[in-house]
C-alpha cells in the first residue's frame, strides 16, 4: 500500500536530481548547444530588464505628471456651474459646516478654499497676463514647497492683508524679475485696479501650461478686490433648514448643512484625498450628496475630479499603460521563443541519455520533467542577472538622476523611477510562469525519440 507512493516520490526527486546535475555539470560548457543556451539566458536577462525599465520609468512618469496636475488643482473641486474655465469671478457661499462635513467622507485628506482673478502683470517695460490664485490660511504647501527654487511660501493671517506673491521661474524670466523685486499687477473686475505685490518665492514644476500662468497670493486681495468680504457681511439669510440625500449604498456619507447666517465667497474649493486609486468612488460620494443641492447664494454646487478638468492629459497618461503592455507581450514572447530553441537543442544533444532512460522503464512524463527542471534552472539564472541589473539601474537613476530629460518635452528633467514591490514580483512570476507554459508544447518532443535509434545516436 506504501510503495506507490514512495515511487512516485523517487522518481520525481530523481528527475529534479538529474536536472540538478545537467545544470551544474562544468563539462556543459564545452557542448555544442552552450553558445544557445548563453543566447537563450541572455535574452531572458534584456527582457527582464527592459520589462522592469518598462514599467518603472512609465509608473514613475505618470506618478510625476499626475502629481503636478494635482499640485495646481487638487484631486476634487467644488466650484459654482461654470466650474472657474475662464477664471471668472462667480463665487460660491461655503459655510463651515460643509467643510466639516466635506472633510468627515472616507479617503478625504484635506479640504482647501481659494479664488482666482486673471490680471496683466507689468514690471520692465514688460506685460503677461496671468492668474492670481488666492490662498487662505488652510493651503497645502506641499507641491510647491518641494518645488521651490528661491524665497519661502507665504505667510498669510486671516487679520492682516498680505501683499506678497509666489510667482514661477518661467514668469520671473520673462518679466526680468528676481526674489524681492516688486511689480505692479492690473486686475480686471467690474473696473481696472492696480496693485503692487512683491515676489516671496519662485517655484518651477516645469509644468510649463501651468507655471506661465499662476501666480499665488493672499485669498483676501481677491475677496476685497470683487467686494466679496462686503457681501458676506451684508448678505442676512433666513434660517436654512435642509438636508442632502441619502444613497442606498452604506459607503456613501450624506452631507449635512447646520445651518448658518454668515458665509464665505470664494471660488471655489479644493479637496485633497489619500488614496488616488479611490478618487472616483470619493468623487462619486461628493457628487451624489450635493447633487441638486445649492449654496447660500442659490449656487449648485459644481464637484468635479481632476480626471474630469484635464481629460487630455490623463487620457495621454492612460495611453501609456498600453505601451507598457505591449513591450511586456513583446519581451515575453522573445524570451519565451529564446528558451524553446534552448529547450530543443537540449532535447536533442540529450537523445542518448533520453534512450537510456526510456530502455530502463522510464516513462516519457518523468524524463519530460528532467528538461522542464533544466529550463527552470537556466530561466532562475536569467531572473537573477536580470532582476541585479535593472534594480540596478532603478536604484542608480533614483539616486543620481543620470538620465536627463528635455522639460519642455517631457515635464520632467530627468528619467523618473517608481518600482513598487508588488509590480516587481508580478513581472518576475509572469514572465516565469508564461515562459514554462510555452515549454511544455516543445517538451513532448521526448516522446517522438525511439530507445533503439537514441542508444547509439552521437
């Protein structure tokens, strides 16, 4: 009852043992089938490295670009209807019971408020028309602090007026002006207003759509500018009393509004969330609980995702994704190819040692195991020069950036990197599993070779 078994179990150590020693035999250096199998491992190694490259650099591009577009917009924006496309100046009335309830919702990591005015800038004999974009005292400076060139972020205090800017590197060139210098910026309302900043910091993103036209500034410069501090002071409401839907879904968290008599103008808000991979069930929360619902003004809340205000760029962004696919297919297919034309010229080198083998009771299953043991063997080694260079190579451009990139091009000065353990250790299983799949056609071949013809074949 127990032998069975235990051949079974012999006869699978034995094919894995003589696998083992055709691998690690010196003499298989000097076989005529050595120079194709070094061609078979090598091809393995460039896949592999071009692979992990592949996904590395295109993973690191678009965390990079994404991340700018971000910096300037935020994941989710709560504007009046017209959503701000020209910079207008429609305000939205946000009480502080819905940034409260705003910043309750699952995955919401920060809610922001602020206002934005085009204006024609002068400074040098010299005009560009920009945006100012008017902070509060709740902004994230993240994005722009890491992307700091000169000078410090702005200080602002909801009791004074703060008359200092941060501009970019683009707009500083183009004006002729350097940190500290002051400029005189022309605002265009209801009537032309002028007034004087002076630059507290530059930054460069090299976002070059963005970096010519923001300029950051005191939210309160735009308020006061459209008389919007006078209308929430002088706007009195009636007791609001009203609640936003409910969903059927228990993920989804209503919205609601303790009502109030005094408002904020702005235009509009800027929301912030943790995990990007769950930005559109967030946005989908947003715009369900204030759907139909209107501001203090009887504004309807306009909620928008970053996908939804540059869909051109995320597209592109998206676009990527299949490239990637499409070298991982290609590099898979001539690693897989590469191996089988090993596998073969083994086969056949082996014909003398298979015939042997089968005139002793071997069965073809077990000596098929032999050459599929031998393939995985020779693959391990190419995994491992291939995962040592490319790893390699991430960790060199990380740290020293040595691949430079055009930025009026690619956004980017240099070749980015982000390789997650996750993306790694598919790329290596897949290309493992997929490469021996596509040996297992060519390993029958050892069925096709007679014991008779094989025991005297040299």
């Amino acid at each position: 009852m127990r032998v069975e078994p235990a051949t079974t179990d012999v006869k699978s150590n034995l094919s894995f043992f003589i696998a083992k020693r055709l691998f690690s035999d010196k003499k298989e250096a000097k076989l005529e089938s050595s120079p194709a199998i070094r061609i078979a491992i090598i091809s393995m190694t460039l896949g592999l490295v071009v692979m992990i490259l592949s996904v590395a650099v295109t993973s690191g591009f678009q965390k990079e670009v994404r991340n700018k577009v971000i910096g300037f917009g935020s994941h989710i924006q709560i504007t009046p209807p017209t959503g701000n496309a020209a910079y207008d100046t429609q305000p939205i009335a946000v009480s502080d019971s819905l940034l409260s309830a705003l910043r309750m919702l699952p995955n919401v990591r920060h809610v922001q408020s602020y206002a934005t005015m085009p204006a024609l800038i002068k400074a040098n004999n010299l005009a560009q028309g920009v945006v100012l974009k008017g902070i509060d005292t709740d902004f994230d400076w993240t994005f722009f602090r890491e992307n700091l060139t000169g000078g410090d972020i702005l200080t602002i205090s909801p009791d004074s007026l703060s008359s200092q800017v941060v501009i970019s590197q683009n707009i500083a060139d183009k004006m002729q002006l350097k940190l500290g210098d002051s400029f005189v910026t022309y605002l265009m309302s209801d009537r032309i207003q002028a007034r004087k900043f002076r630059i507290a910091g530059i930054y460069q993103t090299h976002f070059s759509d963005y970096d010519n036209l923001f300029i950051l500034t005191d939210i309160q410069q735009i308020q006061r500018l459209n008389n919007w501090q006078l209308a929430v002071t002088s706007y009195q409401l009636p007791v609001i009393s009203y609640q936003l839907p409910t969903t059927s879904d228990s993920s989804v968290i209503a919205l609601r509004a303790t009502p109030r008599n005094t408002y904020t103008l702005v235009s509009g808000l800027e929301i912030l969330v943790d995990d990007y991979n769950q930005l559109d069930q967030t946005y989908e929360t947003m715009f369900l609980n204030l759907s139909g619902q209107t501001d203090a003004l009887g504004n309807p809340y306009y909620v928008r995702s970053i996908k939804q205000i540059n869909p051109m760029i995320f597209a592109w962004l998206d676009v990527l994704d299949m490239n990637v696919a499409v070298i991982l297919l290609l590099m898979m297919l001539v690693a897989g190819f590469s191996m089988i034309s090993g596998l073969l010229i083994i086969i056949l080198e082996r014909a003398n040692m298979i015939g042997i083998l089968k005139s002793m009771g071997e069965n073809d299953t077990n000596i098929r195991k032999i050459f599929l043991h031998l393939s995985v063997f020779l693959m391990t080694k190419g995994l491992f020069w291939g995962n040592l260079i490319a790893v390699g190579l991430c960790f060199i451009q990380k740290q020293f950036g040595i691949f430079k990139l055009d930025p009026n091009v690619y956004y980017l000065t240099e070749a980015p990197i982000n390789l997650t353990f996750s993306a790694w250790a598919l790329i290596n299983l897949g290309v493992l599993l997929c490469t021996l799949l596509m040996l297992i056609g060519p390993s029958y071949l050892v069925a096709k070779i007679a014991p008779a013809k094989t025991i005297r074949f040299e």
